[in-house]
C-alpha cells in the first residue's frame, strides 16, 4: 500500500517498532458528530434524576466496558483513597459488564467499602446524556489506542482526567490532568484536584469545560477526519 492509516500516534509507533513502513504510516485522529456530542444540562439532569442523585452532588463516572486493559480496580483504589480524603461524591460505572449481576467487582467495592459511592448502571445507549450528567469523566485504563470516551466527555463540556495512555495526552491538551497508568495514588490526586476547583473556583471549571468542547471541535470533529481522509486518499 501507498499509506498505512493509524487512528492513534500511539499506534503509528507501535507499528513502526514492529517492522511497518514509517514513511507510509500516517496518523488520521478519530472525528466525532458534534450535534450528538454538546453540552445539554438537561439530558444530564435526566440522567441524575433517573439515578437519584441531587444536582449538587460531585458526580464522577467512567464509561467502558469490564476489561482488564480498563483496569478498573486502578479506579476503584482511587476512588477509596478519595473517599478517606472526605470528599463527598458518587461515581457512576457504565459499560458492558458494568452491572449489579458481576460478583467480581462487586465484592471488590463492597472490600473497598465503596458500595454507598459506586453506582453500576451497565450498558447504556444514552452516553451523551451520561456524559452531560458527569462532572468528571476519569480513564483508569493500563493500555489504550485513541480512547474515545475522553473525546466524548470534553464535547459534552465533561472534565475529565486520565492515565497516560495511547493518546490520551493529546486529546487532553493539558499534562496536568494524566497520571502514570496503574498509579491509583496520583489518580486520586487529580480527582481531588478537580473537585477542589468544581467547588472553590466555578469561574475556573466553567472556563475548562468551555475549552474542552473548544478543543475536540477544533481537533477532532467529524468534518476534519473526513477531510484527513480525502487528502489521502485522492491527493495526488
């Protein structure tokens, strides 16, 4: 082939490492439909409301499916420490496997004495509205390419914070809000400093969900992949 096309700088250097063409590989980011992905507070009241949660409360979530690579036992650790921090917050879990009928997890929050914080909604078709409903969307995952879900909450005007995986970095635009993978210590860290800035500074936090949108509309809309597309494909 003329070009090799990678969603993911993380996998234009893996598949470089392993023996592809450098020349011919060529980064295309993944685009997103922006009238599906907005800010809409009242899908997210919805979706607060459904779970019974007030409008008050700091709702921190995570969408993705029970997998090891999503390590959710990471969040899981982070959410405790947080918890003996005194912050007070519920956390929503959403995802194929994400549900009451999965032991496993279950006796690890009941361990972990998170059984009153950790709701498990399983898997949704209404993500927009969940992304809106969060105030914090985190990404505790080992391993990732181009991980959608933060693309997805930054359009919705979600904060969010992640490990340092795949691309996550470079949807983020901002350091300060990744943390080494597997590092549950400084995950909590950035959970608690943003919920420091979502209730001491609003001017802050209404400004960094502002730049969020601002960043994915700019970088990662659907109209600028597909036009990434057309300039490969038909340059000549």
């Amino acid at each position: 082939p003329e070009r090799v096309i990678c969603c993911a700088n993380k996998a234009l250097s893996v598949h470089s490492d392993i023996g592809y063409q450098k020349s011919k590989l060529l980064v295309i980011s993944n685009g997103y439909d922006l009238g599906q992905f907005k800010p809409d507070s009242a899908s997210g009241e919805l979706v607060r409301k459904e779970m019974g949660l007030a409008s008050d409360i700091f709702l921190i979530g995570m969408v993705g499916r029970y997998d090891p690579q999503k390590d959710h036992e990471n969040l899981l650790q982070a959410l405790a420490n947080v918890v003996n921090r005194k912050l007070d917050f519920r956390c929503l879990l959403v995802g194929k496997g994400m549900s009451p009928d999965n032991n496993v997890l279950n006796e690890r929050i009941i361990a972990l004495g998170l059984q009153a914080i950790v709701l498990l909604v399983g898997q949704r078709s209404d993500i927009p509205a969940v992304m809106n409903a969060l105030d914090l969307h985190v990404l505790s995952s080992s391993s990732e390419g181009f991980p959608n879900v933060l693309a997805e909450a930054m359009a919705c005007g979600t904060a969010c914070v992640s490990t340092d995986v795949g691309d996550a970095r470079d949807i983020l635009g901002d350091p300060n809000t990744c943390c080494p993978a597997g590092d549950s210590e400084a995950l909590a860290k950035l959970i608690l400093n943003m919920a420091e800035e979502w209730k001491n500074n609003p001017s802050a936090w209404q400004e960094r969900k502002r730049a969020g949108v601002q960043r994915i509309s700019d970088k990662f809309s659907i109209e600028t992949m597909v036009s990434a597309y057309e300039n490969c494909w038909f340059k000549k």
